[in-house]
C-alpha cells in the first residue's frame, strides 16, 4: 500500500525537472531520471518504471543535494561523483577533468595496435605502458583491464588529482598492476622504456580556455586543459622526449586539438620520429597523433 505521506516518485521527478529546467539545464526531465537513477543505483528506465511508487526515503536527501548543485551549475558527473569510461566507472570530482568519449577513441587505437602485436615481436601481448597525465586515471585503467600489458604507469603532477587516480585503482582493481607516480610529463618514468606512452595532456591557449562553456571553466581542472601560449607545451615536450623512453618501435599516442593538427605532425617530423599519424575521430576530426619510435633506438 502507497504512502500518502510520501511523494511519489513521479512527483519529485516533476518538481526536480522544473527546477533544472528553471535553471537552464538542458532536458530537464531526462536530467532529473538519471540524476535518479544514478544515486539509487539503477538504471533510468528502471526509475520511470517505479514512478509511481514512493520516492525512496534513503535517495530523497542525497536526490534533492544533487538537483541543487546540477541547477547551480556543476556538470552531471561531478553531481553524482562518478563517471563511466569504457568497461569501467570511476569516481570524479573536480580533481582531475571528467572524461570525454573521444579519450575513449584513443585507448581504441592503443588496444588495436596492441592486438596487431606491434612493438613486441610480433605477440601481442606483454610489456609496460604509461599513461602520462592520468588525471582520474581512466586511460590507464581501461588499458589494464583491456589490454595485454604486464603493467600500466600512471603518471600525474597534481598531487589531488594522482589521489583521485589512487582511490580509482583501488576501485578497479585491475589484474593487471597500475602504479601512480607524481610529477610532471615523462620525468617520473626514470631510464625506464615502455612499449606504449599514451597521453591525453593539455593542448589549449588561454584565450580559447576563456572562450571555453561555463560549465566546464568553471568546475574543471584549468591546469588540465591549458599547455602555454599555442596550446602545444606539453604536446611539444612529450614529441621531443618520448622516444627516449620507449622501446625501440614503441608507440607514442597523443591526444590532439583538432586544429593543431598539422602542427603536431611538424614537430614530430622535427623530433625525429620513424612515423607520424593523425588519425580521426569518430566525427572527422583530426584527434590522434600516433608517433613510432625508430627500430635501431
């Protein structure tokens, strides 16, 4: 029998969209379902299946906490605390950016030079790779749970940022060992070689970090997203000393800003790589630079 006393859930929903909506969120109902969902732990259409039972007392508080911070503006990830990345979730917070689907697209590209047994003789399988600027540690995660490495390097220079990476791989916990370091780009890899170093670092200029949506100026990480005057520090300085620490034939996988494109293949040629790549997106865009390490190095 319903609780009189209690709303339903169909009613907080209503009143939760209203709010969102009232707030310029963008489909407020479906925001609300899965703001929901995600903090009872099911999935949306179970939340529209039980909209007529009572609004559970153990979600309601924590629910309208999160309507109140999603209508002030935080980006839904951080509301709920966690994200999904491939195969896996994770926690998020504003320690580390949240992650995007097009850094989904360049593990993709990892796993499948992995699979065709590139930089390993030809197997397949074994070897280490490092994740530089692991930020909540999605990269190397995905690539021990999905990839055929003995171990995986995380590195990252914000010491909040490697906690939020550490709390994940206990999350995981991953068969294959994930170890997080701390420090900036290559340097915490010692003389180390790997046969895969995958980063997605920071690759925009300050102007085009101001221009960027409020939603995500002003809750992420600017550190995260902004590499010098041309958006091309970072990028520049792991072209110039990646080989260095990778196996001969390894693989160098970057993300890129679209519009530098061209400019990251220069500097490649310019560092000396065997051979450079730009691969796609899965919307057209120029998104990956792929560089592999002479043989003989």
């Amino acid at each position: 029998m319903r609780d009189v006393h209690q709303p339903s859930l169909a009613d907080a929903l209503e009143h939760a969209a209203a709010q969102l909506g009232r707030a310029g969120v963008q489909n407020a109902r479906r925001e609300a379902t899965a703001l929901w969902a995600a903090l009872a732990g099911v999935v949306p259409a179970e939340a529209w299946i039980r909209r007529d039972s009572p609004a559970a007392r153990a979600v309601s508080a924590t629910f309208w906490e999160a309507v109140e911070r999603r209508s002030s503006g935080v980006p839904f990830a951080y509301t709920v605390g966690r994200a999904a990345f491939r195969t896996i979730e994770l926690h998020v917070d504003p320690r580390a950016l949240i992650p995007r689907p097009e850094t989904e697209g360049l593990v993709d590209l990892v796993l499948a030079w992995v699979k065709e047994g590139k930089g390993d003789g030809g197997r397949g399988k074994g070897g280490a790779a490092a994740d530089i600027g692991t930020g909540c540690g999605c990269i190397a995660l995905s690539l021990a749970v999905e990839g055929t490495f003995e171990r995986v390097v995380a590195v990252e220079r914000s010491p909040q940022a490697a906690a939020l990476a550490r709390e994940n791989v206990n999350l995981v916990r991953s068969a294959v060992p994930v170890e997080v370091r701390e420090g900036d780009l290559l340097a915490p890899l010692g003389e180390e070689r790997f046969r895969a170093i995958v980063a997605n670092p920071p690759y925009l200029t300050v102007q085009e970090y101001d221009a960027l949506d409020p939603s995500v100026r002003s809750f992420e990480p600017r550190d995260a997203l902004v590499s010098g005057s041309d958006g091309l520090d970072a990028t520049r300085a792991l072209l110039a000393g990646g080989a260095a620490r990778l196996e001969p034939g390894g693989l160098l996988a970057l993300e890129i800003d679209e519009r530098r494109a061209d400019d990251v293949a220069a500097l490649a040629r310019a560092a000396g790589w065997a051979r450079t790549t730009i691969r796609e997106d899965l919307f057209g865009r120029p998104r990956y630079a792929l560089a592999i390490s002479r043989e003989d190095a």
